[in-house]
C-alpha cells in the first residue's frame, strides 16, 4: 500500500527534482538506471558530489528504491512519481493544496485537492508539457477538485497487463508506464464523454499517472438500501448503458460502486479506464454483464424487479463512433496471445525484482512493528515493576501492622523454616501467657520475701527490747547489794 505524503514536495530542491527526472527518463531503457547515467542526465552543476547528495535525499524519503544486484542503479517508487506529477500539476496552476483521501480501489487512489478548472482543453493532457510549465489557470476562483492516482501492478491486480490494451505493441513496460497509459486513456474517455453531454465529471488535467477532475456531489449506489422511486433510477441507469452503446462505447464495469447518484435521482458514470469499443469480439458479452450487475443489485438491495431488461440485438442502434476518437481498440485473438505471451515475459524480468521492492517494503514494516513491540516490551516491564514495588511495599506495610499489633511476639530465628500464620499466632499466645506466668512468679517471690523481711525486722526488734529490759535490771540489783 502506497501511503502519499506531499509534505517533503514543499522542501525538496530543485537538484532533487531534477534527479528524479533524471531517474524517470533513464528508467525508459533501463529497469535500474546507474548513478553515471542520473548524473549525465541530470547535467547538475558540482558534479557527483551534488549528484550523490540529491540521491541520498529522495532515497531517504522513499521516492527512489535502490538495488545492488544486478548491478547498482534507481528505480521510480509510486511515491516519487506521485511527486513528478504533483510538481507538474502545480506548475500549471492547477493545483494547490492536497487534502484528505477520499478512497481505495484495486487500481488506483483518489484524494482531495484544492485547485483552479483550466478552460483550455489543449494544455490539459502531456501533449504539451514543455508549454505547461508557465500556465495560469483561466479561473481563479479555488475550488475543491478530485486527483486519481493509478495504482496498476498491486498485488491483487497483476493480471491488468492481460485485460487492458494499455501496451498496444510495446514489449516491455513497468507498472509506472502502465499507470501512465491508464491515466492518459481514462482522461481521453472522460474528455470525449464530457464533450458529448454524458454525465461524468469534469475533467480537468492530466499528467503521468494522475487525472484531475470536478468533485461530484452524490452517494455511491452501493451505500444506498432505500429509494423513493426505484423504477425511476432504474431506467435511467439503464438507459445510459444503452446510451453509451449506441456511441460505440461499453463501460465493462458499470455497478453499483461506479455510479454516484444525488438528492435529484441524478447520475453520475465514473472509473473508465476498462471501456471497450462495441467492435470488441465480447462486446456484447461485456454489455449484458452491465445490464445484470444493475439488475440483480436492484433485486437484491432494493427489492425492485423490472421486465425491462435491456438486449443487444434489439435496443442497440449505433448512433455515433466515440470508440473511434477514444482509440478504444477492439482485442483480438493475435492481440490476446501477443497480451499474454508479453505478460509472462514481463513476469520473468520484473518479477525478482517487483518481489525485492515488496520485500524491502515488508522489511520497513516489520521493523517499525519491532520497534513498536519494543516500546510496548519496555512500558510493559515498567509497570511490572511499578506493581512489584508497590507489592513489595504492601508486604512491608503489612508485616509493621502486625509487628505493631503483637509487640512480645518472638522473632523466629532465621534457620528455622517459616510458620504459617495461624501456627505463629498460637505460639504468639503462648509466649505471651508464659511471660504473664513468669511476671506474676516475680511478684508474688517479691511480696513474701517483704513478709519475711517484716517479720524478721520486727522479731529483732522484740530481742533488742527484751535485752534492754534485762540490762536495766540488772543495774539496778547491783546496787541493793
């Protein structure tokens, strides 16, 4: 998937521009083109140095893919001819600003733009872009445009060299070259349909791989479930379909996501690219295919069915040659093996190389999701341990709460194994009743030895008097005699 991001086209110089240029001529004989030959057509003023440093640049930002075998030499990424065509348009003042992305399809990519309509219809295809370069849009007036990039040779689209007669008698061609043709044939389609008063939108330049055209105002059929008058749209659609045939042309792909429809039951026809001429040997093949992709998504999604089915043979009167003026060639059966033996050719000497660019593109991506992995890793352990640290706090809290509610308990020493806590609340108590034992033993061996000592204190008094009773007695008998 090409993701297109303009915001390096502002700043890029003017060296850098003109190696990409460089790279896209040189790639029109060469499926690698060398740093000698970008330098030589390139012709840049400082030689190599400056050379070296516009390829380092636009390689940096993915607008260039390199390769080292076979040989070394650039190749255009979508990104960087995305740029070569953004830089045109905007030189001829018909485009401004990028916007938003609108959609995705198989082929291509379609954004919003702001730009100016260009009244002159000569200068709006690659027929003159060397006088393009100082023209002003005749509007002025900025409006809101739609750009298609076409997106040929994604991986679910790689058949498209079969289907379409983009290569006419070409027998090699990159996708970019494909993309080009297919732009080129689409802007001619929708050139001639708008001229003719077919309802598709306007159309308003084209370059490379891009077609600018008038932003239309409407819901695709697909997004549709009710309609007010179903009978009314239906004959309308079908009507253009016939229409287009009586001029020589077959859309190939009219359905549901390729027709816009507004509030006034209008209709607008997009996506041309695939037309046919009603000379094509499955033209008709290719115009019932139309008219049944219209009627079963009528039955189906809006419960309508209608006995005015559209037939080939007798609804279809040639009225105009637009195939003619288009060049919607008609594909024969030389033309088909020619198609095919060219599509397998192209397979051989692109395909190693196409799967390198994919590689190298699946190789960015893994890294960025490696990286994203990592810092999803790295804020993973860090909440790990912001929660072991606050476990480990939580415990710590919890064994001071404890140690708080039972001050006397015992620390277990450190060789004995761990107790659970309703063991160590049973030896908390019992500790706790032996120490109340060994307290009240203290007191009561304190209070008797006071008793003793009271008694014996008192019984030495008792002698002392007893002793002092005799002596006074016995002075006073020594005096009679």
């Amino acid at each position: 998937m090409v993701k297109l991001d303009a915001t390096a086209l502002r700043y890029m110089s003017r060296e850098e521009m003109r190696t990409l240029v460089a790279v896209e001529m040189g790639m029109k004989n060469h499926d690698l083109v060398p740093r000698p030959i970008v330098a030589s057509v390139a012709g840049l003023r400082g030689g190599n140095a400056i050379v070296n440093r516009a390829l380092t640049a636009v390689h940096k930002n993915k607008l260039l893919w390199h390769s080292s075998e076979p040989y070394d030499g650039y190749r255009l990424t979508y990104m960087g001819y995305d740029y070569l065509a953004l830089n045109s348009l905007i030189h001829r003042g018909v485009v401004d600003a990028m916007g938003s992305k609108m959609g995705v399809g198989k082929e291509s990519d379609i954004y919003r733009v702001l730009g100016h309509f260009s009244e002159d219809s000569e200068l709006t295809g690659e027929e003159g872009e060397e006088n393009q370069k100082e023209t002003k849009p005749a509007v002025e007036e900025q409006v809101e445009l739609v750009l298609k990039l076409h997106r040929l040779g994604r991986v679910s689209f790689r058949a498209v060299k079969d289907k379409r007669d983009y290569l006419k008698s070409r027998k090699h061609a990159s996708w970019l070259y494909l993309s080009r043709l297919a732009a080129i044939k689409e802007f001619a389609f929708m050139k001639v349909l708008y001229q003719h008063g077919f309802p598709v939108p306007r159309p308003v330049s084209q370059n490379r791989h891009t077609v600018l055209m008038s932003l239309v105002k409407g819901t695709l059929l697909a997004n549709i479930r009710e309609v007010e008058e179903p009978g009314r749209l239906y004959d309308m659609i079908m009507g253009l379909i016939v229409r287009l045939a009586e001029h020589g042309l077959i859309h190939c792909d009219c359905n549901e996501f390729n027709l816009l429809v507004d509030e006034n039951y209008r209709i607008t026809l997009i996506d041309f690219p695939q037309m046919v001429s009603t000379s094509h040997p499955n033209a008709k093949a290719y115009f019932e295919r139309d008219v049944e992709c219209v009627r079963l998504f009528f039955e189906r999604k809006l419960n309508y069915e209608s006995e005015r089915v559209p037939q080939w043979e007798h609804d279809v009167n040639r009225a105009a040659n637009l195939d003619v003026e288009v060049e919607a060639s008609g594909f024969t059966r030389k033309d088909q093996r020619t198609f095919e033996e060219l599509y397998e050719q192209q397979k051989l000497e692109h395909g190693e190389e196409e799967e390198g660019e994919e590689e190298e593109e699946e190789e960015e991506e893994e890294e960025e999701e490696a990286e994203e992995k990592e810092k999803e890793k790295e804020e993973d352990g860090e909440v790990q341990q912001r929660q072991k640290q606050e476990q480990k706090q939580a415990q710590e809290h919890e064994q001071q709460k404890q140690a708080q509610e039972q001050p006397h308990t015992a620390k277990a020493p450190e060789t004995e194994p761990a107790m659970d806590a309703a063991e160590a609340c049973n030896a908390a108590e019992d500790e706790g009743d032996d120490a109340v034992s060994r307290v009240n033993k203290r007191a009561l061996s304190k209070q008797t030895h006071k008793k003793v000592h009271a008694n014996n204190s008192q019984a030495l008094k008792r002698n002392l008097q007893k002793k002092g009773k005799t002596k006074k007695s016995a002075q006073s008998g020594g005096g009679l005699f």
